[in-house]
C-alpha cells in the first residue's frame, strides 16, 4: 500500500503552489563553518515594516516570510503559528508547519495542523488527505482514523485519485473487496494525469485478484 512514499506528503498535495525549495528554510540549521546567523524574527521584521492599515493577510504573510528566512526552526514555527492567528484562513503557514513536522516524522503535529486548516477552509481536499496521510503514518498506523478523512476528500473532489486509491486501498484491507475494486479502478483510470497512482492502484488490483 505504501508504494506512493508520504516522506513528503505535502509535495503532492500541497495546498498552494509553493517554491519547494523555500519550504527546506525552517528545518536547516546553519553548516559548520558559516557565516554569522542570519537576524532574528524580530529584526526581520524590522527591517519590512508594513503600513499602518496593512491587512490581516499581509501581516500573516509577513510573518512567513520571516520565518523561511530563518535557520533557528523553534523560533520559525513559533511565527508560522502566529501567522495561522492572525489569518486562519491562509494557506502558507499550514503548508510550511505540515512540511516542517513531516521531516521530523511528528505526524500528531501534522495532524494539528491541517485540522485547523479545515476548520477555515473546509472545502480543502488537499489538507483533508494530509490528514489521512498523517494517520496512516503514525506507529502504528490508524486508518479507522485516516479513512474518514479520505472519503471527507472524495465527497469534496470525486475526481480525486489519490483520494480513491487511499480508500480502496484501505477497504481492500476491510475485506470489502467489491468497493475496493470500484476505488481502484477509479484511481487506475487516471494514468495520464497521474501514474503514479494509477501504477499503485494497479499493483492492489492484481493483488486482488482483478486484471
């Protein structure tokens, strides 16, 4: 089931698009041998003072700004936090902490973070999978959990893929054989958009017997 690695999970189904080299900021502590540190949050924000009338969005903004900028990672999720305060419903924050605790393997915290998302954008197919993802990759996993929020994913984006593979993935392991199979065949039918996951839904199928 784990052909499709979640060493990454907000790569494919990040919630905005996002420089991925940006997101590696947070997580990097300086090399042996580097340059002086670079400032602290509240120098960088110093230095980008917004206008008196700056809106909840653009000071939340700023905030991730300052945070990818830096290399000490508690202080830069401190800020990702608080942009998520000061503008829940912004997407970057979410992104960079669901990324920050995925390298860690800290998936109770990734868990955290896109329910929160959810409850300010829960029309988001992406931070419900991320949600399913975590749960699958807790130790052990937990896929009662992960499942509800596969299908959250699929009532919203019945065209989902990724979302079909995961569920029929998961009913094939319930014994559920017939809807697995209607699942898997939904998430192989997708092979031109996306084979990785029509290559993994494939592999459950011959699995199961179905050619």
């Amino acid at each position: 089931m784990r052909t499709i690695t979640r060493a990454l999970v907000a790569i494919v189904l990040v919630c905005g698009a996002l420089a991925v080299m940006r997101t590696t900021a947070i997580a990097q502590a300086p090399a042996p041998g580097a340059a002086a540190p670079k400032p602290d949050a509240e120098t960088l924000l110093r230095a980008a003072p917004l206008p008196a009338d700056a809106s909840k969005t653009m000071k939340a903004r700023a905030l991730v700004d300052a945070a990818i900028k830096m290399t000490n990672g508690g202080e830069a999720v401190k800020l990702l936090w608080q942009a998520t305060e000061i503008d829940p419903t912004l997407d970057d924050p979410y992104v960079y902490l669901g990324l920050y605790y995925n390298s860690r393997s800290d998936f109770e915290s990734v868990v955290k973070v896109y329910k929160k998302l959810v409850k300010y954008q829960p029309a988001s197919t992406s931070a419900y999978l991320n949600i399913g993802e975590a749960y699958m990759s807790l130790t052990p996993p937990q896929p009662q959990e992960a499942i509800v929020y596969y299908r959250k994913a699929y009532e919203i984006d019945p065209n989902s893929a990724f979302a079909a593979l995961r569920i029929g993935e998961l009913l094939a392991r319930q014994g559920n054989r017939n809807d697995a199979v209607k699942f898997l065949k939904q998430a192989r039918a997708d092979s031109a958009k996306n084979p990785a996951i029509a290559s993994e839904a494939e592999k459950a199928l011959r699995q199961l017997g179905v050619m």
